[in-house]
C-alpha cells in the first residue's frame, strides 16, 4: 500500500530535500545559545540504499526519525533516531546507509523521513597526540560552542588503528568544552593539545580524538568606539575669589 499524500518522484525512489531558512535553538549536543541558520527534511523510499545529508554551511544536528506508512500513519523509533545521530551531529555532510536502520513494519512502512537542523560552526577534529589550531579572520574571536575529547563513531582518526581503539563510541571526556572554551574563547586564534593528560582518558585503551565546534564572531575591539559625550559648564566667580574648574576627579584653580 502507497502513502497517498507523497509525490511521485517518491513513489519512483527519488529523495526529496528541502532547506528553509530560520530555525530555533539546538537540543542536546549545543547549548541554547547556539541559533540554527536553516532546517533540512529528507523524505526517501526504501529502496535507497545509501541517503546523504547535507549542510550548505555549518554543521547538523538531527531533529527526528520518523517513518510513514499506508496512508496517514506515521511511527517514530528512538533507537534509529540514535543511531543516525551519532553518524550526522555536527558534520557537514553525512551518509547514511539504511540497512543502518529497522522500519516499523517494512511492509507497510514505505518512507523515511529525517529532519535536521544546520548550524553557523566550524567543526575542528583533531586526532589524538595532535595540536588543535582553532583560528578566526582578522577582527574576528572565537566563540566556543561545544567540544568533546574522547570518540563518537569508529571511523573518525582510524587509520593503522587496531579495531579495538575504535569500539568504544560512547566515550566522552566530561571538562571538554570547559576546558576548550576558557582557553580559546575571544582570541583570534588558539592551540589546544589533544591529550589524556590535558582531558584525563574517560576510556582507556580507546584511540581518542579532540572535536570542536566553535563560531567566529566580530571582535568589539573593531567596533567603531561610542561618541564621547561632551557637558558644557558655565562657571561664574566674583573678583577675588577662586574660580575651580571640575571634570570627574581632576581640577584646576585660577585665582582671578
């Protein structure tokens, strides 16, 4: 049975993607403040082996996982929604192989349907025992978004690895965006060291990596300085008495 109210380029195993513009705040893996730039959907048939997901700029965070079956009926899996996250949060584009995932009724449900929101960041990723460099233009400073020491998917800083350093995806060094945001927040540019002994080792025997997702805002040492405000002072003093002339905690006296 077909989901009536899909185009047919779907019904033909096409996808359908969609950006808009203006999106509000990110869930968990950005703080609040952080403001999504655009919002993509992705609708595909099952047939499609292979689906991409893309930012024209920044990085996405996935916002669902839903399938839609026969008709209007529509049944989400929170287990497939993880798993599509961890491969697509905070990359530019991601690829995602949809045997990865287990519809609710393959027989009926026919559509996956992922929405996901892009950022405004620039997503460093540093393999351990390397130095991180995190840079702005000229009159620009860092603004920390997020950062994590430890590893998120097993393939990220693999090469000549052995398969148990890249297991463990669910390693997390707890201080990492603490430590990354005091150190490199409004410079213009800085360094951070991807070690164990800067982060502590949250897996031992796991090859980690440093992972930072940060903007470039204008400096407001650029800014053009407030106009200064000038107060006009009329001073009258009878003849031979002191005139004093005050501005703040600086004076001078003239003796008439």
């Amino acid at each position: 049975m077909l989901c009536s109210g899909l185009s047919s380029t779907l019904l033909l195993g096409a996808a359908y993607f969609l950006l808009t513009s203006g999106f509000s705040r990110a869930q968990l893996s950005l703080p609040s403040n952080v403001t999504a730039i655009s919002t993509g959907r992705v609708i595909t048939f099952n047939v499609i082996s292979v689906l991409q997901l893309s930012c024209g700029s920044g990085v996405m965070i996935v916002q669902s996982v839903l399938y839609r079956c026969a008709d209007k009926e529509i049944c989400s899996r929170l287990h497939d929604l993880d798993v599509i996250k961890k491969s697509c949060d905070l990359k530019e584009v991601c690829e995602i192989n949809t045997n990865m995932v287990r519809t609710c009724d393959p027989s009926v449900c026919t559509y996956l349907d992922i929405t996901f929101k892009c950022f405004p960041a620039i997503h460093s990723v540093t393999c351990e025992g390397s130095q991180a460099k995190l840079q702005c233009g000229e009159g620009q400073v860092i603004v920390v978004s997020w950062a994590n020491f430890g590893r998120r998917d097993n393939t990220t800083c693999s090469d000549g690895r052995a398969n148990s350093q890249l297991q463990n995806v669910n390693c997390s060094s707890p201080n990492s965006t603490e430590y990354v945001t005091n150190r490199c927040n409004w410079q213009n540019s800085c360094t951070v060291e991807a070690k164990s002994s800067v982060f502590g080792d949250p897996c031992v025997g796991t090859y980690k990596y440093l992972e930072v997702v940060y903007d470039c805002q204008e400096s407001e040492a650029t800014s053009s300085p407030p106009p200064t405000t000038v107060t006009e002072v009329h001073s009258v003093t009878c003849e031979g008495s002191q005139a004093k002339l005050q501005c703040g905690q600086i004076y001078f006296s003239h003796l008439l």
